[in-house]
C-alpha cells in the first residue's frame, strides 16, 4: 500500500526531529566567538545574535540572526528605523521587528538557480558539529562583508535618505523601495509625512499625510496618525 502524503509529511518530521543538529545555545556560543567580532569592527553592538548601531544621522541599524523556530538553521535579517520614530521604546530594546525598512541577507542565486527557477531561499543550517558550525559561520559573514553595509549606506543622509521619496514613487514602486525593504505603501507613505514633519517641512507633511487618509482602505488603525500630522486650515 502506499503511503499516502499524510504519512509521509510525518515520516519526514519525525527524520528531522532525530537529526543531530547542533543546539542553539551552542551555536549561539560559536556565534559570540567568530561572528560578533566581525560586528564589533563595523560598529554594532550587541550580544552573539542581536546587534544595533546607533548612527549620528538619526538613523539606527538593527541585524538579527533569526533561528528556525524548528531549530537546526537560522536567517540573518538587516532593519533600519529612525530614532524620532521609536520613543516608546529604549534603544536598547529596540529589535529588527520595530524597523519599517527591512530586508534579508541572502545569498544571491546563481545564473544556473535563475535557469531552473530555484531560487529558494536558504537558511544557515547549524550542523552537528563544531567545525561544520564554524564553516557556517565563516559563510554568513561572507554575506555581511559582501552586502551588509552597502544596504546601511542607502540610509546614510538624513533626512534626503528619506524625503527624496516622492508620493509618486509611494504610489508606484520602484527598484529603490525594494533594496530598500521598504514597508506596504500606507506605512511608507506615514513615515516619510512623520519626517517632513520632524524637519518642519509641513506642506510635504501634509500632502502626504493626506494621500494617505483618503486612500486609507482596511488600514483603519493609521488613520488617527495620518490626522496628526494634516494641517489645521
């Protein structure tokens, strides 16, 4: 009889559970000893999986290695928010999660992956033993000296970085929005009216702002933020 797809999701599950892969804690360790150097030297500070750096343009840079919450493999994410947005919060406490520009730090397929359409994306598998963890390792920060700091660098003119984003942009896309991680076109659209209106720019605030209440659609829970900022007549 043959097994049916059920049976076999499960098989595979079960496979997996039994697999030696390296615990987190461990790899974590590693991560401390051959990766958070590497940070250190461009500036960020953290513990062995979370960073941050906290610029002097208002701008600060989140990175995080996110585990596989299965375990045995991790991602590296890369965030970018500004300090006037996140008041509510410590900045030590701030964490990728609250950045609206972010975006993975993944290996770019080959010519042969973009031929057969197999451009998955792959996670960092932890493996079973200290010198396959450390080769690894030694790939993720392949990745980030190849790509980390040249998406930081889009941010690196306050407030131009930003307000050089046209409504017309927002509206349309671009190749920049999508380097840049940006968010859906609403919450875009929010914070770049919050930053012209932190730079006094309020006619560009509230145009924007405007834009965004008449095009609120199922984003009810903005519309209270997009009516700060519109000015009184």
């Amino acid at each position: 009889m043959r097994e049916t797809l059920c049976e076999i999701s499960l098989k595979q599950r079960a496979i997996r559970i039994e697999d030696p892969w390296m615990d987190t804690k461990e790899f974590r360790e590693l991560l401390k000893i051959h990766f958070k150097p590497r940070m250190n030297e461009l500036g960020f500070k953290g513990s062995n999986h979370h960073f941050v750096k906290v610029t002097d343009n208002h701008f600060i840079y989140m990175f995080v290695i996110q585990a596989n919450k299965y375990g045995g493999s991790c991602v590296m994410e890369m965030g970018a928010t500004l300090d006037f947005l996140v008041t509510e919060k410590k900045q030590s406490e701030i964490t990728v999660y609250d950045c609206d520009f972010r975006k993975r730090l993944r290996a770019r397929p080959s010519l042969v992956q973009k031929i057969f359409k197999n451009t998955q994306e792959k996670w960092h598998e932890n493996v079973e033993n200290e010198e396959d963890a450390i080769n690894t390792i030694h790939d993720m920060l392949n990745l980030v000296n190849g790509q980390l700091m040249g998406y930081y660098s889009q941010f690196s003119t306050f407030p131009n970085s930003i307000t050089d984003i046209t409504l017309d942009e927002i509206i349309s896309g671009s190749r920049r929005l999508y380097d840049l991680g940006s968010p859906p076109k609403l919450r875009l659209a929010l914070l770049i009216a919050k930053t012209h209106y932190y730079i006094g720019n309020l006619e560009q605030s509230d145009k924007i702002a405007s834009w965004g209440l008449k095009n609120i659609g199922n984003a009810t829970g903005l519309i209270n933020d997009f009516r700060k900022l519109i000015q009184e007549e």
